[in-house]
C-alpha cells in the first residue's frame, strides 16, 4: 500500500494563498484537476511519489493538529526557504534523531517539514 494524497483545506477564494505556500515556497508542481472537480475550485499539487490537494470549505476552519508532514533532503534549507517567505518556521526535538520544524501555510493549517528518513 502507498499514500496516494492527503487533503487539506482553504477559504473559498483562497487559490492564490495556496499556491504561493505548496508551489513558491516549497516547491511542488501544480497539476490539472479533473475538469468536474475543477469547477469546485481548490488546487492540486504533486510531487515524485505523493499528491497534495487543497479543497475548498465554505466553512474554512485551519487544521491546527492534524497535518501533512514533507520529508526532504536538507530541511535546514526548507526551514530557511520557509522563513524568508514570512512563514513561521518551529523547531521540535520531541522525536530523538529527527530534524523537524513545523509550519502554517497561508490559511493557518499545520504542516510538518522534516529530514528525510534513513531507515525505519
């Protein structure tokens, strides 16, 4: 089994802001939505082996707990990347051998940045 994608959400008319967080700052590709489900708006955003989509909520409310986590290369590089775009940027030890921080994207839900796994 493999993660296909995880959903977080945005305002209505919160594109823009979405973009500039998953595709500016940390670099995913934007890709076509299904035409039917374009229409609803949002955004999709992928990367080599994982899609990242944003829905639109008429009722938005940012996800505070529950998150995306992106492991990367050198998240000392993201950390920066994150900050000079004005982003928070909050380390967390909690986890012994993990370099972590987390984030809020533009509409205030919680994503989690951390250095790439060698093993299990």
């Amino acid at each position: 089994m493999k993660l296909h994608h995880v959903q977080v959400s945005c305002p209505p008319g919160g594109e823009g802001s979405a973009r500039k967080f998953y595709a500016e700052t940390l670099g995913l590709l934007e890709i076509p939505k299904p035409p039917l489900l374009a229409a609803r708006g949002g955004a999709w955003f992928a990367d080599d082996d994982f899609e990242l989509h944003v829905g639109v909520e008429a009722d938005f409310a940012p996800a505070r707990k529950a998150h995306p986590c992106f492991a990367v290369d050198d998240v000392d590089a993201y950390a920066a990347r994150v900050g000079a775009a004005g982003y928070p940027v909050e380390w967390d030890d909690t986890i012994p051998d993990v370099r972590r921080f987390h984030t809020a994207d533009g509409h205030g839900n919680r994503v989690e940045v951390r250095a790439q796994l060698t093993s299990r």
